[in-house]
C-alpha cells in the first residue's frame, strides 16, 4: 500500500449510446406479407465509481482520465432485443469525495465505506423496433427509434484518507523519518520544511497486527485559515482513529517544542473541535541530539498527556521506535474502527441528489433568429428519431401537437420558414405543420 500517494484527480465519464430498434418484417414461406418484428435496442452500459478496499490512491486516475461504457446492441429481426451494453466499474479508494457539475448546479457524494457504488452517469435506452408502432390505420410501419445517445459528465475527486493513524507535527518535526523507519513507505525526506507535499501511506507491522500510517503535509501557525498547506493537511486526518503528533524535541528550528505541541492542537480544534479530542500520543523525535536531551524532562513534565503516551524515539537511529509501535497497536485495538464497515452488495447504488422534473413539460426561448424547445421528453425523443425514415417525421410532428409544444410556438409567434431547434435537430417551422 505504500508508494506515491495521489489525492485529486479529473475524469470525464460516459454512459454507452442505447442500441437502435429495427424496422423489419416477418417473412416466411407461407406467409408472404407478415407484419412488423423489428426488435428493440439493448441499453447502453452505466458507470459506476465503486469504492474498493484495496485501492489507495487516485493515481491511476492521473493516468487514464477518459472512461466509456459499451453501447448497447441493436435490434433485429424476429423481435430480437438487442444485447445491454456492459456496465464499467471504476475503483476509487474509501473516502473519495466526487463532485459533478450536473444542469448548472454542482453536487458532491462521498464514497467512505468499501463496496459503496455511486452511479455517475445512465446508459442512454435502448431504441423501440417498428412493433410498437403499429396502428389500426398503420399496419406496416417503417419507423424504428435511434438508442438514446450516453451521458457525459466530468467528475472531480478528492481523496480524504482512510488511515488508521495520522502523523501531525510542525514541519521538519520528523514525521517523513518515522514512516520510512516504521513501514515500507519511501516518502521524499529533506531538511526543510513542506517536504512532504502530499499524503503517504504506510502499512506498519506489529506482531500479528497491522495498521495504516497516514504522512500527511505538516502544519503551521493559522493553517486552519488555509495558510500554506492547512486545508490540504487536515481534511485528510478527519477519518484516522489515532494521532502520532510529531514533536521535534531538540528545537533545531528555534520554536519551543511546548509551544509546537499546544500550537498544533490548536489548529486542530480551529479546524473542527473533534480533531483535538482525537486520541494522541506524543513522539518527542531527534533524541540523539544534544538539545533534546535537556529538554526531555521538562517535556515530560509539561506536556499534559500521561507518561505510558509519551515516547522519546530518533527515529534517524530507530531508538525507542519498538515501545512506540506496540503502544499504538495497544491502543487502536480499544479504539473503534470508523468508516470501514464494507456495505452489502445488495445494497442499491448512490444516485445523484437531482430534483425530479415532470419530463413533459417543456419551455420555449428565443435563439438568434429562430427558437429553442428545451424539455426532457421532448428532448430525448429527437435523439432518438431516425429522420432519414419519413415516418419519423410524421410521429415528431403528431407529439408535438399532442404535447401542446406546436401550440404554444404559435403563441410565442413562431414564423413560416423559422429554426425551431431541439436537442441537437433544427425543423424548419412551416404553417402547415410540414417539417424539413
């Protein structure tokens, strides 16, 4: 699980094109003029982002930024439904954050338990076959509807680690030295501050317990207000149940190593009260260094936690490394596993928060010279018709007097030889209801 550690990331999705229906008809040895048996097209395939335990990163998702579910399968003969196009699953880790501009409003899900699936964007439906336009009047219809073409949507996400414990600390305090000693993580280390620029996970073995470290960007003074790195750093230790704070105990940098532990939890409870009331246990870290040693007792007396959570280590050396990690295991044992508990695969999938609108209603505007009809049936059905069938036309022309669409154009002063556009089709209006 270790590696480079990727928190954000921008995909553009999209749902596979509905299968057309077919326009054929029964022909066989003894029954020379039989009627309509065109098929209805398959559905095109969903996306879904599905929450997966054992991924940790965004990473792959810098990499491969397009994502498109199979079209559906078209109708035939013999009323042959056309086969659904398969639906494409998108791992994501535990704690993704998605949000999605969808009709001008921006909306956010959170993915925080495993096996979670939200469904970004539908399959376009599957076109009807000639059957089911037959009529008393019209026995032979030539008319099949188009699929209905697949959404797009693109999608940002943000990942708010799931990690057993977090490293806090000031920057430099050490925290990018004890992951590297305590786990397999190769996290970048230097002697400066802001070295860690992203999140690296670690997975610490203790015995026959494991748990995963989160080094996370360090903090400083008003980082709870979004100075430097603040935002980055603490949404990302929301979710841990446990916090190794990171004390740099020699004050190499000049700062008090009192002062850094009161003035780290203090943007911790800025940043949201919860945080400071997270179980801690403090790492007074560079114990190899002269300075170090004569701060340890007064760190020890001054720093308002109990002695059996206060661990004096150099990590740079690995003293004291051993008691700390059979302490943490100790302690996350009695401590509740959040935001882990997988959800059935049973369990229907999240959906966009999208307030339902009547499909028939519709609204008409001006555009340039001519008109724009804008609603979700009427919309989708020009999608779905077949114009180089002169039938489709006629069934455009009977919904759009039935629908009162064609009425109201009237109203709003529709002329001879005017655009009326829908959906991506321009009619020519004519005075005669005759579209072209």
């Amino acid at each position: 699980m270790s590696g480079e550690m990727v928190d954000q990331a921008t995909i553009v999705v999209r749902s596979g094109t509905g299968g057309n229906g077919s326009a054929t008809f029964r022909r066989e040895k003894y029954i020379p003029h039989g009627g309509p048996d065109g098929g209805d097209g398959g559905r095109g395939g969903h996306v879904y982002l599905v929450a997966d335990a054992e991924v940790n990163t965004l990473l792959p998702l810098r990499y491969e930024t397009r994502f498109a579910a199979e079209d559906g399968g078209h109708g035939s003969k013999n009323r042959k439904h056309g086969r659904n196009g398969s639906d494409l699953n998108i791992a994501v880790p535990p704690g993704t954050i998605v949000r999605a501009e969808i009709h001008g409003e921006t909306y956010t899900m959170d993915l925080e338990c495993p096996g979670q699936r939200l469904l970004v964007v539908r399959g376009g439906r599957g076109g009807l076959g000639n059957v089911h336009f037959t009529t008393p009047s019209r026995q032979a219809p030539r008319i099949a509807e188009l699929g209905e073409p697949g959404e797009e949507l693109t999608l940002e996400l943000e990942l708010k680690l799931i990690a057993d414990v977090g490293l806090v600390g000031f920057p430099n305090a050490g925290k990018s030295t004890l992951l590297s000693v305590i786990s397999a993580a190769r996290p970048k280390i230097a002697s400066y501050p802001f070295t860690t620029l992203q999140p690296n996970l670690g997975v610490v073995d203790v015995g026959f317990e494991r748990f995963v470290v989160a080094d996370i960007p360090g903090l400083i003074e008003n980082a709870h207000q979004g100075v430097g790195l603040g935002f980055d750093f603490l949404r990302h230790i929301e979710r841990t149940r446990l916090l190794l704070h990171v004390i740099d105990a020699a004050g190499v940098d000049g700062r008090d190593p009192v002062q850094d532990f009161h003035q780290i939890n203090h943007e911790l409870r800025s940043y949201h009260p919860e945080l400071a009331e997270r179980p801690q246990i403090v790492v007074l870290n560079k114990l190899d260094l002269p300075l170090a040693q004569e701060n340890l007792d007064r760190l020890m007396r001054d720093l308002p936690l109990p002695r059996s959570d206060i661990f004096p280590v150099a990590a740079a050396t690995h003293q004291g490394i051993a008691p700390l990690l059979t302490r943490v295991a100790q302690r996350l044992r009695d401590l509740p596993v959040a935001f882990r508990d997988p959800v059935s695969p049973d369990t229907p999938p999240l959906t966009w928060p999208v307030p339902e609108v009547d499909p028939n209603l519709f609204a008409i505007e001006r555009e340039g010279d001519g008109w724009r009809v804008r609603g979700i049936k009427i919309e989708r059905l020009i999608r779905m018709t077949n114009f180089d069938q002169p039938e489709s036309l006629d069934r455009v022309q009977r919904v759009l007097a039935a629908s009162g669409i064609s009425q109201a154009l009237v109203d709003a002063g529709v002329q001879e030889g005017d655009a009326v556009s829908i959906a991506q089709s321009s009619l020519v209006w004519s005075d005669t209801s005759t579209y072209g």
